[in-house]
C-alpha cells in the first residue's frame, strides 16, 4: 500500500500559496496608460457602484452610465462597446475620474470590472457633453426621474422613469426649474433617436403633456 509523503502536503500547500500571491500581484498591475497620457488616472479617485442603465443621447450614442447608487458617469461613445461586453446590469464597475464640485458626475477617465484588475485607460475623455443631434422627429412623454448633468455639473435635460431622454441647453434647464424636478410630469417633442423602446431628443416643444406642449425659443433648442 502507498502511504502519503509527510512533506507533500506542506510543499504542496506553500506552492498554492506562491502561486495565489503571484496570481493577485499580476491582477493588481495596471495596464499602461496610452502614449500620449503624461499622467496615471488610478492615481485620481476612484468610484464604484453597480451598473443600473446605459444611457443614450439624441443621436443614438451611448454617452453616459447610471450607477444604482446615482452617479452618472460620463464616457465617450466609443468607450461604451467595451464597457458593456464586461458589465451588465447590476454589476460592479470601478471609475476612475475627475467628479464635478457640487453634483454627483463623474468625467471616466480610466475603468475596471474590479480596482484589483488592470485598468482600461480613456483615451480621448469626455470632457464636454456630446451636442450631436438626431434626425427623427420623436415624442417623448413620461415623469422626471432625474435630471442629466454636464461634466460639470449643470442641469441639461432629464431622465425620465421610463428610460427616454429629453436634453437641453444648461441655460435653459435651469430657467424652467421645477418643471424638471422628479417627478413632474413632462412631454416634448423633437429631433432625436430611438435606440429599442428608449427614446432620447433634443426638444423643441415642452409641456407637461401633449396638450400643453408649445415651441421652445428656437435659439433655445440649439446646441
């Protein structure tokens, strides 16, 4: 009968061991940033939450992330291909980026499944919110869910509960004030996209709903 070596179980539970640790410091080596980038992004805060939506802008681009938590997390559009082949809806993300001072919006600069993973530098970030137009003429009509924010934090447009998109100018925005509070019913109309049963414009007409709807200024609807 063979009988088990006394020194096989240590060696082979040292071997494990090494081989965890060597396996947790090649995850936690992240990827080198893009030539180009003078700076490391995980060097910047990062925010993490759980993936609640994808949102798409009137010209049918993915732009932004929803965190349940309520973070929007702003992205180019090319960005978003990748991020959704690695996260679905209710998965953990990690962000690393610049968070507007006074409004719960984060600039993605570099991201991650998990901050222990390598991290997937933005080459180009989305400094500026997209003013890239539709070409349908759409309507839109639901209830306020939130408001949509600039990276820097200015109102400019809603998410309503239903997933469609109304945007608009930040000036104009915060002139309508409570009319774009959650919760308030809305209706508009516009150039836009649909992109499935979401709906996404740059309005041109406004209302509580359809029957009150009325032209916005047309220098107001402009970009």
């Amino acid at each position: 009968m063979l009988r088990p070596s006394l020194t096989s179980a240590p060696a082979l539970a040292l071997a494990l061991a090494l081989a965890l640790l060597a396996g947790m410091g090649q995850a936690q080596t992240p990827r080198p940033p893009p030539s180009g980038l003078w700076f490391d992004p995980t060097q910047l805060p990062s925010y993490t939450g759980r993936v609640e939506r994808f949102i798409h802008n009137p010209a049918g681009e993915t732009d932004r992330l929803l965190f349940r938590e309520g973070t929007q997390i702003v992205l180019p559009p090319f960005e978003a291909e990748a991020i959704r082949e690695a996260v679905r809806q209710g998965d953990a993300l990690t962000v690393w980026g610049i968070r507007a001072r006074a409004a719960p919006v984060v600039v993605m600069l570099a991201w991650a499944r998990v901050a222990s993973e390598g991290a997937n530098f933005v080459a180009q970030p989305s400094w500026f919110a997209p003013t890239r137009r539709g070409t349908a003429q759409l309507r839109l009509a639901g209830v306020v869910e939130r408001a949509l924010l600039t990276p820097q934090g200015e109102g400019m447009g809603v998410l309503l509960t239903n997933g469609d998109v109304l945007r608009l100018p930040p000036a104009l925005h915060a002139r309508l004030g409570d009319a774009l509070a959650p919760g308030a019913s809305i209706a508009a109309q516009g150039l836009g996209s649909q992109n499935g049963q979401r709906v996404a414009i740059d309005a041109e007409s406004l209302g509580q709903n359809a029957e009150t709807m009325a032209p916005l200024p047309v220098a107001a609807t402009l970009p």
